[in-house]
C-alpha cells in the first residue's frame, strides 16, 4: 500500500512532464498491474484529461473543476453528484500547489484572500448540503447554465 502511495505520488510531481506522467502511467498500470480493456481507456481518457484540467486550472488561476466535472461525468460515465463532488476533490491539491506558486510571485492580495476565503468557505458549505439534497437532473442543468453564463460573460 505505502508503495503504491509513492509510486502514485511520483506520477503528480512529474504532473509539468505530460509526456514523462503518460509514459510512467502506461509502464507502471498497465504492463505491472495489467489494466485492460475498457477499464485501462477510462483510466488513460482520465490522466490525460487530467493533466489538461491542471493545466488550466494552474495557468488561469481556477476554472479546472469546471471542466472536470463534464470529465468526469460525459468522458468517464460517472453520475453527476460523484463528477462535482469528485472534481472538487481532484483539484484541491493542484490549486494548492497553484496558490504556492502564485503566492511566491506576488500575484496574490492577502487581505482579499481572507476576506473571499470566509465567504468562499460558508458557500462551499451550504453547496455541499445543497448537492446532497437536489436531485442529479436540477445539479446537471444548474451547472450547465453556470458554464453558460460564464462563458458568455468571458467573451462580451
């Protein structure tokens, strides 16, 4: 189990190296731990489409749950409250790592973080009980209309 931990571990440091991630993944997964078929496409679909949702989410700041959770819910068949709940889960560390990096460049305002940090803290709260209350449709078509929105407010 630990080994598997730090194999794992080792394939998120190399996460800047696509190349090298995708060719350690291949290696150490598929050919050690014999994944096939259907489970072993889902899995690559996912570690490729994974390092484009870091991506995006390392080089615009956010944005990465977005588009993991059609990911994770139209790619790869999962139902729509595991996709948001998972994404929110997949891009914590980057946006960790992110934030370090951001913040040792002084492209951050500490007093502003603090004050949308509490704000941003109260509702991931209540939308963490919402998501367990509203049925998958209404999350789906909500969620949908937020990427709508945004992407109309982005271009106008």
């Amino acid at each position: 189990m630990a080994n598997s931990f730090f194999n794992y571990f080792n394939y998120f440091t190399h996460f800047a190296y696509p190349k090298l991630f995708c060719a350690k993944i291949a290696n150490t997964i598929f050919v050690k731990e014999k994944i096939k078929g259907k489970k072993a496409k889902s899995f690559l679909f996912g570690a490729i489409g994974g390092s484009g949702v870091g991506f995006i989410n390392g080089f615009f700041g956010g944005g990465g749950g977005m588009l993991a959770v059609p990911l994770l819910n139209k790619g790869l068949k999962e139902e729509v409250k595991v996709s948001h709940a998972t994404a929110i889960l997949v891009i914590l560390p980057i946006t960790i790592v992110s934030s370090i990096f951001y913040g040792l460049n002084g492209h951050f305002n500490l007093q502003q973080t603090l004050f949308v940090g509490g704000g941003v803290l109260v509702g991931g709260i209540i939308g963490a009980l919402l998501l367990k209350k509203l049925p998958a449709k209404i999350v789906g078509f909500v969620f949908a209309i937020l990427m709508i929105t945004a992407g109309v407010r982005m271009v106008v």
